[in-house]
C-alpha cells in the first residue's frame, strides 16, 4: 500500500491491454484511503492478513507504527464497499482465536464490513513466544476451531471459506 500510487498505474496499464485474469493484492490493510485508490484502479480482490478481531490482540501480534487497528477495519469496509471481492487472510491460534470474545468480536467485524472469503491459516510461531507477546489471560469459553466455523457459518452462510484466493 505504500506504493499506492505505482500499484494503481500498472493495473490501469493491465486492464487497458487485457479484462482477463484476476488483479489480487495482498496486504495488511494498514492504509484504508490507499486501498480506496487501488480499488478505484481497478484492483479485483483483495486478501488483508490479522490475527484477531480484538484490538489489544491485533496490536500486540503486529506492533503497528503507522496505523492502528481501526484502520484495518477501515481497509475492509472499504474495499468491500468499492467492489473488491475481500478476504480475510485469519491467522489462527487455538485457544486464542476459538474463544466465544473473539468469536463476539469477529461476528461484529463481518457484520459490518461483510467480507466475502475467509482464509484460515495457521498461525505458525512459538506458542509461548505468542502467549507472552500478547500477555494472555483466556477469556470465555474455547469454541474450538470447527466449533467457531459452525458459527460464521451458522450466521453468515453465503461467507466462504477457503485456502487459495479464488478467480474471479
């Protein structure tokens, strides 16, 4: 996102030769008005990697300098409201990320900024390294992880899942 601006000129360039294949960004999603002007380039999807839907859990795992969670939040409701097809690249932990407040917190982020996709990964890091960084005390009961799809499923059926971002 900080070369916004080179990003947009070569998707104008691409779709000015070709409407075919699909122009996907992979991003954090730090910098919500950057994603307005790449998807207002033309940009097809978009996958924004977190960690969690919980500020104090975001910012403990990314550190950000330059953005705060809000903005994440901000580059997924607007990518979604400028038409990009938005993914969720969800980094998952079990026993953090399959906790009913997490759960909570998830739900009110798709409620509002209703992404398309969400790619589970694996979260691959010392367990003790994570639990330290985000000084974690376990709060509400563990879901399990296909427990807290169940749910996203449950409320939100046409929300796909999936490993790979998908041609549009």
């Amino acid at each position: 996102l900080l070369l916004a601006d080179v990003i947009a000129e070569a998707i104008g360039g691409i779709r000015q030769v070709t409407d075919r294949g699909t122009i996907n960004c992979n991003t954090n999603g730090s910098l919500p008005r950057r994603v307005e002007q790449i998807a207002k380039a033309g940009l097809d999807s978009i996958r924004i990697s977190l960690n969690s839907a919980l500020d104090p859990t975001y910012t403990a795992y990314y550190l950000p300098r330059s953005y705060r969670w809000e903005d994440v939040r901000a580059s997924i409701r607007l990518a979604k409201e400028s038409g990009v097809y938005t993914i969720l690249n969800y980094l998952v932990f079990p026993g953090v990320t399959d906790r009913e407040e997490e759960l909570d917190a998830l739900l009110a982020l798709i409620r509002k900024a209703r992404p398309d996709m969400i790619q589970m990964r694996n979260l691959s890091i010392d367990p003790e390294l994570y639990l330290a960084a985000l000084e974690y005390k376990p709060r509400g009961r563990k879901l399990g992880l296909p427990g807290l799809m169940a749910a996203l499923k449950g409320e939100f059926p046409k929300l796909a899942f999936g490993y790979f971002n998908p041609p549009l």
